[in-house]
C-alpha cells in the first residue's frame, strides 16, 4: 500500500460532514466502520465510542485543510504535527500481499499503526497520509470546495495547482450559478441604461407653444 493513498483516508474522514448544511453521516457504528475500506481487520474493532472519537479527529483534520485553504500553511503544519504526535505509526516495507509477474513480492511503504483502539489506527494513518501529501506536493495542494455551501476537503492533484472543487459536480454547479449572475447582471445594467435613455429624452424634448 503506497503512502499517498493513506491520504484519501483523511479526504475521507473530513467529508463526512457538510457543516453549512447540518448534515453528519458519522452517527453509527456502521458508518465508521464504512471509512475504513479494505481494511477490515481493523473496522471489526470499531465499538459505540469510537463514533464520538471520531468526530473529535474530524474536526482537528478539517481545521488542517481550512488552515491550508486560507493559506495559513503554518498553522495547518502544526495541527497536522500535533496529530502525528498523537496517533504515531511505524513505517514498514511490506509485500506480502502484492507479486509480480515471477510471483516475486512487489516491495512497498506500509504504515504499520499501533493502536489502544480504532479511532487511533485511523487517525495514525490519516494524518500520515496527509503528511506525506503535504510535503511532497506543498500545503496549497489541500483545499476546500468552492462551491458554497459544500466545503468539502479535498487533494489538487491538477498539474498546474487549479482545483477549486471537490467535484466535476460542484464545478458544474459553481459554473452554472456564476453564468446566471453574469446575465442577471447584464440585464440589471440594460434596464438601467434604458431607464435612464428614457429620462434623458423626456427632459430634453421641446413643450408645445
């Protein structure tokens, strides 16, 4: 398992919440063990308070991509160091599970955590991944969709640092509500011209003698 795909685990976490819309999906124990992916093993350990403990590293995840969004890479560098800290991982090369043509192991980093519970085994990997994200591309390559009211956390893969949404959907949303205040404001800015047209004639024309 490479190390930048530990990063879409973070993407992941953060956007289970839409706080401009009051929605949170992360209410269950179902829900939390669903973040986890192919690592099963480690979801059969999810109990109730896992779902309290994982809100509590949502939060501290989105304040990094809202630092890095506001481009204050500083702080966003300290609360991602603060969670390393916290939730510490082992890195491990491993290759057990991956084989070449040969049938020879294709060797690879893999994040080996050492968790009390699951909510440390995810947070570990997460903020890893994020880490390793960051520095290798840069904290501006970690945003939040513009596309009000989503403001989902997402990783600019784009080759020239242009990524502004979470989605092609919100793109298109974002396009679309733009095109229609660009021709509310044309037509705002004709019926004013004509109005005033209209006001300029009226004065000007000559009264009857």
């Amino acid at each position: 398992m490479e190390l930048a795909y530990y990063s879409d685990y973070a993407v992941r976490l953060v956007n289970t919440e839409e706080p401009a819309r009051g929605k949170d999906a992360l209410t269950s124990v179902e829900a939390v063990r669903d973040l986890f992916g192919e690592m099963s093993q480690m979801a059969r350990r999810v109990t109730d308070a896992d779902v309290t403990r994982f809100r509590t590293v949502r939060a501290r995840l989105r304040a990094v991509f809202t630092s890095a969004d506001e481009d204050d890479q500083g702080r966003a560098v300290d609360l991602l160091n603060s969670l390393l800290l916290e939730f510490p991982v082992s890195p491990q090369i491993s290759g057990h599970d991956v084989l070449d043509e040969e049938g020879r192991p294709r060797w690879h980093m893999h994040l080996a955590e050492h968790p009390s519970n699951a909510t440390a085994g995810y947070a570990a990997i997460a903020a890893m991944g994020l880490a390793f994200h960051l520095t290798e591309f840069g904290a501006d390559r970690l945003g939040l969709c513009q596309a009000a009211p989503c403001r989902n956390a997402y990783l600019d893969t784009s080759t020239n640092r242009s990524r502004r949404y979470c989605s092609d959907r919100c793109a298109t949303r974002a396009n679309v509500a733009a095109y229609r205040a660009r021709k509310r404001l044309e037509t705002e800015r004709s019926a004013s011209t004509g109005r005033t047209a209209e006001s300029s004639h009226a004065t000007t024309t000559p009264t009857d003698r």
